[in-house]
C-alpha cells in the first residue's frame, strides 16, 4: 500500500487494517452465503494504490482460512457432501492453476465484461426455475459425475485461479443447474472446493512475490468471522433465504463489472 495515499485521506496505518479487518468480516460473509464479497477488498486496496495483481495474490490467503472455517461448519452440520468434493476438486486444482500462472502477467481487466454479461444470464436463470435451486434434484443425479462436468469445473477452477471475484457464484450456479444439489448443500460444497485450489492458487502468487502478508493476515482475521456469522446465516435460513441474497449480490456485481456504480456516484 501506499503510505502517501493513506496520509492523503487523512487516515493512520492502523486505521486502514482496522477498514481491513472489517471489510474481511463483510467479504467473509457475502462469499460464503452467495459469492462476490471479494470484490470490496479488491475495490479498498485498489483506492490505496495497491497493484491489481498484488491486490489478487493478497486476498487469497485470507480466502484459505475462511473456507476452512465455513467448511468445517458445513460439514460439522451434515452439509457437506465431502465425496463429491473430492471428485470435483481435482478439475479445480487443475484449472486454478493454469489461471494463476496466468493472472500473473495478464490484465485482469479484459475479463469483467464478459463475466458481468454471463452473471446477468445467471440471474435470468434463477427466475426461470426458481424451484430447482431451493429443492435440488435426485440423489442419482447429485452422485452422478460426468466428463462435462469435470469440464466445467476445470473452467470453473481457471476462473477463480485467474481472478477470485465471483467464482462462488459460478459454482453454485454449477452445482445447482449441473450436479442437482439445493443451495444449501451447495453452499458447503461450493466453500470446499475453493478450500481444495486455493493453496495452490497462493503458492503461485507468493513465489511470484505479488502478497503483502501483513494486508492479507488481517484479512484473514476478517475473512474467518464473517465465514462463521456467513455460514450460520446459510444453515439456519435455508435455500430460500440464499437465493434471495444471492440475486442481490449477482445484480449488484454485475452493475460494478460493468461500471454502472461508478458512473451513478460520478453524477454527484
């Protein structure tokens, strides 16, 4: 971070971490009940003047201790469907690190639109067949895994080694229109999976030297407070309640992607 940026707002260093903790907790929260919560650590670093690259090695070792957090809780609470999570990690590791060796050197920025354009059609999705992502499908189909399906969590897993942000929503919206589980259960699952790449994922950001380890451990602080208030919200709610959260959060990301936010506050 810059010090120069931070003394320009009229803040003190510990004043930024005490903002980091907090928008951990925030980020642990939103990921772990729908996805995208990333992108409010992503949004205050880049202010501070932290490099996009640097910004998306840094969170993810926080987003290590909130999946493990959240997994536990899932899997503690008997929704955590651990087989088909091992089955479906191993296309994620893959595809995770194909991605981060190549966010290392490529401009993120190239892949917002098409991502924004794709949530959008997501969200169309979900009102669509409203019923398929609270009451989930046949044990078969859940246990049934199939070469398109390692496939798209081979994608899956390249997005998020790529670029963090809203890869919780592209699983859950694959773990529910393609493996057939409610959102319940695919919350625990969607958690775990990002639990198995993301080591990799950060071992290829921490060899390339682009973590500042002091930004992401408070973070991390955050991230797994927010993983526990998160994961109670989605055990105690139900489907229902992670669908409406999720709407929300796809619409609102999908209208930062797309920089409609930005023009909005322009206006004032």
């Amino acid at each position: 971070m810059s010090t120069d940026i931070i003394h320009s707002f009229g803040l003190e260093v510990w004043h930024v971490y005490a903002v980091i903790v907090f928008l951990g907790i925030l980020q642990g929260i939103i990921n772990t009940v729908a996805g995208s919560g990333t992108v409010l650590m992503y949004s205050f670093l880049s202010a501070l003047g932290m490099p996009v690259n640097v910004i998306n090695g840094t969170v993810r070792l926080g987003i290590i201790f909130q999946t493990a957090t959240s997994s536990y809780k899932f899997y503690k609470n008997k929704k955590l469907v651990l087989k088909k999570g091992l089955i479906l990690g191993i296309p994620m590791i893959i595809g995770s690190v194909i991605g981060a060796e190549l966010a290392v050197s490529i401009n993120i920025e190239v892949f917002k639109k098409i991502v924004a354009l794709v949530l959008l059609f997501m969200l169309f999705l979900m009102f669509y067949n409203p019923q398929k992502w609270i009451d989930g499908q046949s044990k078969e189909r859940q246990a049934k895994t199939g070469i398109w399906q390692l496939l798209i969590f081979l994608a899956i897993g390249f997005y998020g080694g790529f670029i963090h942000i809203g890869v919780g929503i592209f699983l859950l919206s694959a773990l529910v229109l393609n493996a057939g589980f409610d959102l319940v259960n695919a919350n625990g699952l969607k958690v775990f999976l990002v639990l198995m790449y993301a080591p990799f994922v950060f071992t290829v950001y921490l060899i390339s030297g682009q973590i500042d380890l002091w930004v992401a451990l408070f973070a991390a602080v955050g991230n797994v407070i927010g993983s526990l208030i998160g994961s109670g919200l989605a055990i105690k709610r139900g489907a229902g309640f992670i669908r409406s959260f999720l709407v929300v959060i796809i619409l609102a990301f999908s209208l930062h992607l797309l920089g409609v936010w930005k023009f909005l506050f322009g206006l004032f």
